[in-house]
C-alpha cells in the first residue's frame, strides 16, 4: 500500500469556550470501484494568533485532557514560534481487519503532507499507543517511538521512565 492510495476526508469543529479546533479525519483506502473506510484520525489545532504565550496554551490544554497537557507542558517557546499554527495529534485508529504498521506509517505520511498543506506549523505527539498498560507491567514501551523517529519527529520531553513526547516542523522537508 501507499500513501497515494490514501484519503482523509477532514472535518473541524471549533470549540468557542476553549478557542480551539477539534478535527477529525475519516481515512479511506482508494480502490478502482470504491472509497473503502479503514480508520480515524484525531487531533486539536491550536491558532498561535489567538493565544498570548505558551502558559495560554497551557491552560486551555488541561482543560483538555492530561496528555494534552503532558505534550504542550513540553513544548519550549523556540519550538513554537509567535503565531504558530500547533496540531496535537491524539490517535490514529485502524480497523482490525486492515491493522499494520506499514499502514499506519502510510497515514501518517498522508497526515502530514496535508498538515503541510493546510500550512499548519508543527505537529505534536506522545509516541506510545493511546492504551492504558496493566499494572503488573514493569517494563516501559514506547512502540510508537520508532515510527515517528522514522517519519523525522524529534523527541522534545519525556524520559526512560515517561512517555517521549516528539515534535514535527513542517517547514522542513522529511
């Protein structure tokens, strides 16, 4: 599969109270007779113009969610420059029946050229999957840490012990 047989069909609903954009994505495989849907896709767009500096966003984040808070707790003011246009990215859900990494890997390319597109700035992420792991667990795993090393996010917070939280500027190319 490739990420040219791919679609995202976007859709934006802006919250008034928190003055941000919850956006959603429908991703569909093209194929010669049908768009065939195979996931979603959720993230938050955060205006840089509407918010005074990084402790605004911070705020309007928790209000969020706590890992909202975690990625933009991370963020510096080098990494978001004045008017910056943000995507938190939340998840990439995959129906079982067309679940793989390559796949994913293809989405997410297809996510970020149209980030790129829409002249968002930067793309923020917690690089592990949106499941709770069980208690007994004692070793930490950030499967997702390869991937989007791959796809040329860098990590920006987080430690052996914490989840990465991994940044992408879509002024440069990769």
């Amino acid at each position: 599969m490739d990420m040219e047989d791919i679609e995202i069909t976007f859709s934006f609903r802006k919250d008034e109270e928190l003055d941000i954009m919850d956006g959603h994505g429908e991703v569909s495989l093209i194929t010669e007779e049908d768009l065939v849907k195979i996931g979603l896709i959720h993230f938050n767009y955060y205006n840089g113009y509407v918010f005074e500096d990084l402790i605004d966003l911070q705020i309007i984040s928790d209000a969020i969610s706590g890992d909202e808070l975690y990625m933009l707790s991370e963020l510096t003011g080098e990494q978001l420059l004045e008017g910056s246009q943000l995507i938190t990215l939340d998840r990439v859900i995959i129906e079982k029946e067309f679940e793989s990494e390559e796949l994913e890997k293809d989405i997410l390319k297809k996510f970020i050229e149209d980030c790129r597109y829409f002249m968002f700035d930067t793309i923020l992420v917690i690089a592990s999957n949106p499941i709770n792991p069980s208690k007994d667990q004692k070793v930490l795993e950030f499967p997702k840490y390869k991937l989007y090393s791959e796809l040329n996010f860098y990590p920006i917070g987080g430690s052996d012990k914490k989840t990465p939280v991994m940044l992408k500027n879509l002024h440069l190319k990769g």
